[in-house]
C-alpha cells in the first residue's frame, strides 16, 4: 500500500458515521442481512470476502445477485480477475477508498463477509509488505512446480529459518509465499510483520457482530446451497474458469467446490463425489471460521441470526427508524 493510501485510510472523514461489521460462517445469512440494513438506512455494502471480489466466480462464491446489487449500492464484488493473486493488501487498499466514498456520502459503510484475515486487516493493521515483482513469483512457483514442496521448504530453511520452522512442510501456498518474500526483499515475512500498516478502523469507530447460527442447521444450509449452486450453473461457472489453464495456486482457483469439480471435468470424480468433497470442505471451512474469530477477533459480538435484526436496532439508531 503506498503511503498516499495509508494516510487516506488513517485520515479518512467519518462524517460522524459508525462502520458496521458483518461477519459470521458460510451460509448464515450475512449478505440478506447488510442488505436488508442498507436498504433500511441507506448504507453502502462493502464486500469483506476474499473469494467474492473474482468476477470469473459469482455463483460459486454466492456472491450476491446482479438484482439486489442493484438495490443498493455495493462495492467491491466481482471487480478482480481469476489471473490475480488477489491480497489482503490489495484488499485494504480497496476498501480504504470505499471506506473514503461512502463517509463522504454520509452514508452508512457495511462491512460484511467471512473473511477473517480481511476483518483482522480492517481493524488491527495490516503487515506492510511490499509488491511481489511477478518475475520473481513466477519463478518461485516454477520452482515448486519441477522441484516440488519439500525442496521448497529445505530452500527456505536456509534463507528464513523462522519462517520454515512455523511452517507446515507441505504447505505449498504459503512456502511459496514465504520464499517469494524474502527473495524480492531480503528479509523474512516476520520481519515486515514487525512493521505494520495502521487499521482503516480504530477502536471506537465501528460496531462489529459475528452470525452465531446453531451448527446442525448451518451444516443443512450449506449442504442445500451447493446443489443450488449446480442448479444454478456452478459447473458450468468452473468450465469456463478451468478453460483459462490458470496457476492453480491462484486463490480463484482454490474455491470451495472449485478444486473438486475441476477434478470431475478431468474424469477423476463423478458429479457426485466432487458435491460431495465442495460440502464438506465448505462444512469445514465454516468450522474454522468459528474458531478463528473467537480467538482472533473476541471483540465482535456474537448473535444467533434471528435475533440480530434486534441487536442492531439497539446499536444503531437507524435500523430501528
């Protein structure tokens, strides 16, 4: 993030208006929620999820429809090609500008997704690490491709002992990610996390909620809305994405469901199995989502989704107008 960026998110005019974050697992009804509120006060829903700013996967994402993005004003969704190694930065940069709009508009910023990292970054800080040049990148990833993972770990054992010791030896994302680090700067991802970006968000200047739905219920969600998604054209979303030979690296390609149904185009899975493995890594991927904000963000309010309607009135005077 250039330093031009970083002030405009440290400075930007509140316009005595109070950020409002929605957060919560897959399928809890988050999205149906920062509409209804928009809608009500006249807010602006700033997408907080890191799958569904990729323009290439609206369905598979459950990003919202052309329909209600039409009903109310929402940014950042669907505005970043598969091609794009998407960060958390490139993120905040973003959302610094959104942020920026709608406080200028006097309008009510709504938050909403179940990207913790995105939220952490929204009200914490960000590490400030720089670009990755994509030469060096490429050749990283080439290098995981011919020589696989292990040697990657071993090289990075030797350039960022730290970095490869907190590391998974298998895990391929984020040794490439690692090594790229340090080989386009010479020092170690721990070190720019030393050095951190302020928060757009301070404390004081946003009411947060996380969706607590009850688990068996959500589980039953997210089993349904995956063969909506196949009634509604999910695989023919992901024929089109695997026609572009993508790095399958790129976080685009590493959907919930994408993996599985690439795999049954490939002939390795029946249409069945590949449902199968999308509901259970979603199912999964919810799991950890609640364990990830109760110990990484314990100062959103948790609240069962029927109730949350409630809860805001009570928070925020103009839900309740």
């Amino acid at each position: 993030m250039s330093v031009a960026t970083r002030d405009m998110a440290v400075h930007s005019p509140r316009s005595g208006n109070q950020a409002l974050l929605i957060a919560g697992p897959t399928a809890s009804g988050k999205s149906a929620l920062a509409l209804a509120l928009a809608e009500q006060v006249g807010g602006v829903v700033i997408n907080t999820d890191s799958m569904q700013v990729y323009r290439d996967l609206r369905i598979i994402t459950a990003r919202p429809t052309a329909d209600e993005e039409a009903r109310v004003s929402h940014r950042l969704y669907g505005h970043v090609d598969a091609a794009v190694n998407f960060s958390a930065g490139s993120w905040v940069s973003d959302a610094a500008a959104a942020l920026s709009e709608a406080c200028a508009e006097n309008r009510l910023p709504i938050f909403v997704g179940g990207s913790g990292l995105y939220f952490k970054a929204l009200t914490r800080g960000l590490s400030a690490v720089p670009p990755i040049p994509a030469d060096i990148r490429d050749g990283v990833r080439a290098r995981l491709e011919q020589n696989g993972v292990e040697a990657l770990h071993a090289e990075l054992r030797k350039r960022d002992p730290e970095s490869a010791e907190r590391l998974k030896p298998r895990d391929r994302t984020r040794i490439a990610r690692a090594l790229e680090v340090v080989e386009a700067t010479g020092r170690s991802l721990t070190d720019w996390h030393r050095d951190g970006l302020p928060p757009l968000l301070p404390p004081g200047e946003f009411t947060a909620l996380f969706l607590a739905p009850e688990r068996e219920a959500l589980y039953a969600r997210i089993d349904a809305r995956f063969e909506a998604m196949l009634a509604a054209s999910a695989l023919q979303e992901v024929i089109a994405l695997a026609a572009r030979r993508l790095d399958p690296l790129l976080p685009a390609m590493k959907a919930h469901g994408v993996p599985a149904l690439i795999r049954h185009l490939n002939g390795e899975l029946t249409l069945q199995q590949a449902a199968e493995i999308g509901r259970a890594d979603t199912r999964h991927y919810a799991k950890r989502q609640f364990t990830w904000f109760r110990h990484q963000l314990p100062e959103f309010e948790w609240v069962a989704p029927e109730a949350a309607r409630e809860w805001l009135s009570a928070v925020i005077p103009r839900a309740s107008a």
